[in-house]
C-alpha cells in the first residue's frame, strides 16, 4: 500500500535535513508505527506521503499513486489526522463530520459504519463547538472527520499525544477495530509503550531508520545482558555505573537505572561491592528484558 524510496526533505537556507534516504513499505491492512521523538522527523514523513510536502529527493508512492504526480489521487483515497487539532474550532460536531463528508462527495449516512463506534461516543455532545471538546473528544471528532469519505490508508501524527491514559487505550481500541476492518494505517508516537501495539514499527531519530521490524523482533535482537539497579542516590549511581569497564552504558529508567553490559554481567555481590566503593548503597539489581525504549537507547549509544 505504501513505498517509500530514499525519500528525502531539507528545510531552510541552512539546508536543515528532516528526512534524511528514509525507505520503508507498508503492507495491506498493516497497523504500521513510525516512533521516534519530537524532531526525528516524522511529521515530514507524514506530510510527505499525504502531499502537503513535496520530497526533495526519492520517491513514494501510497496506493500505488506517486505522491508527487498523482497528488489528487492519494488525496481522496487517504484519510489523515494531523498532530495539530486543525478542525473548524466555531463548528460543532456534527457540522465539521458534515463539512467533511460534504467535501469528498459523499454523506455522514453512506459512510455511518466506519464511524459508528467513534461517533457514538461523542454524539451526545454532538451540537457543542469544536474548541470546547476536551482533548480525548478533539481526538475522536478528528477521526471521525479523517475517516467519513472511507479511505484506504490511514495516517495519524501523533494522536495520543496530550491526551490522558484513558482517551490513550480508548484510541488504540478504536484502532485495532479499523484494522480489522483492512484499513491500512500508519501512525506516529513518541511513546515507546504504544510500539508494542502496533504489527511493525520504524524506529526513527533526526531523520534517519534506526530499525524496522515487528516490536517482538526488535527487542528480541537486544544484544546485551541488562540489568535494572535501584541506588540510593540516582545521579551517583548513574555516574558509577557508565564508569564501570563492563558496563557499555547505564541511563534512568524511573526509579531504576538501566545498566547494559558489554558482555556477561557481574553477580549481585560484586555490584553491592562495586558500588558501596562508591559510597552509594544498592537496594535492587535484577536481570530485566529489554524495552522498545531500552532499544531505542542502545541504537542511538552505537
């Protein structure tokens, strides 16, 4: 459904590269995520292959349509949700889903059932302004909005972002039931809890692939032994550990500190040892598997 070739964006007189020979595929009915921080590039990516943004090298095509000369094209048979709520704020909800119908040629009734499990949610508050829904109903309404002219692709920038834990699992939900109904769908986060959720994932940051293959797959291909440690003095703690020999790097991870060694880890005893050298008392050390976030870290300290 989607290729992209060595596509390329460059902003600025400073030539500030966005996208930096990005190539991937997205196969039929596939729940594919781009995950990756604020500025690594995704939101171009996006633009890119919904024909906001023209590439400045490579190619893409979604649905088998170039995104550069067959623009119109892609243009009605995709649906996208910006990052940015960009609905008509002084519309209510039942007008902006209207409008939107209304512009590709088709009615809120042709398409009901793609929007039905969404729209039922917010249907009561139906005739209240868009700028007054809280953030999880911003989210819905845009969806409903994205998908009311029943496209095939589906690409949604960083829908969870600002939106509380509920609204978040609601949406990832609604998500999987899209899917089941094989529409393809990219969507980008900078959560690295909601990798997990989607069949395969490109790791991205400043523009470039980090790795792209099914979450299960990535983590599995962690290449070293990793430990979580619990000190009593986290910034020490961390000082100590990405200055021991064995150790290739140690990061925080909530009240832990991750520690990646670079071949076999050291027993409980001899990191107590090692650290109370360093003044500081170890209150946990276990073996722990590897995140999609602990990944993330390992191929960005290669």
């Amino acid at each position: 459904m989607i290729q992209v070739n060595n596509i390329t964006k460059v902003y600025g007189k400073e030539k500030t590269v966005a996208v930096d020979h990005v190539s991937f595929s997205v196969k039929e009915g596939e729940l594919f995520g781009l995950i990756g921080p604020d500025g690594a590039g995704k939101t171009s990516i996006f633009r890119m292959l919904t024909t906001l943004l023209l590439p400045d090298g490579g190619s893409a095509t979604v649905n088998g349509f170039d995104v550069v000369k067959d623009f119109r094209k892609i243009r009605n048979s995709v649906g996208y949700m910006p990052g940015k709520f960009s609905l008509y704020q002084d519309l209510t909800i039942e007008e902006n889903i209207n409008f939107f119908a209304t512009v590709f040629n088709t009615t809120v009734d042709e398409n009901y059932h793609l929007i039905k499990d969404i729209y039922i949610q917010i249907e009561p508050f139906k005739k209240r302004r868009a700028g007054k829904l809280s953030g999880g109903m911003k989210q819905k309404l845009a969806l409903c909005c994205a998908l009311i002219h029943k496209p095939t692709v589906l690409f949604l920038d960083e829908p969870t972002t600002g939106v509380d834990p509920v609204s978040r699992k609601e949406f990832w939900e609604m998500l999987k039931r899209l899917k089941a109904q094989n529409i393809t769908i990219v969507v980008s986060t900078p959560y690295m809890d909601e990798a997990t959720l989607c069949d395969r994932i490109a790791l991205i940051q400043e523009g470039v692939i980090l790795s792209i293959d099914t979450p299960a797959a990535i983590t599995a291909s962690y290449p070293h032994e990793l430990f979580a440690v619990k000190g009593d003095k986290m910034s020490s703690l961390l000082t100590a550990l990405n200055s021991f020999s064995k150790i290739k790097t140690a990061y925080a991870f909530g009240e832990f500190a991750h520690a990646a060694f670079y071949a076999h880890a050291i027993s409980a005893q001899e990191m107590r040892d090692y650290l109370k050298s360093k003044s500081i008392e170890m209150e946990a050390y276990q073996k722990i598997d590897a995140s999609i976030e602990d990944c993330f870290i390992g191929f960005l300290k290669n």
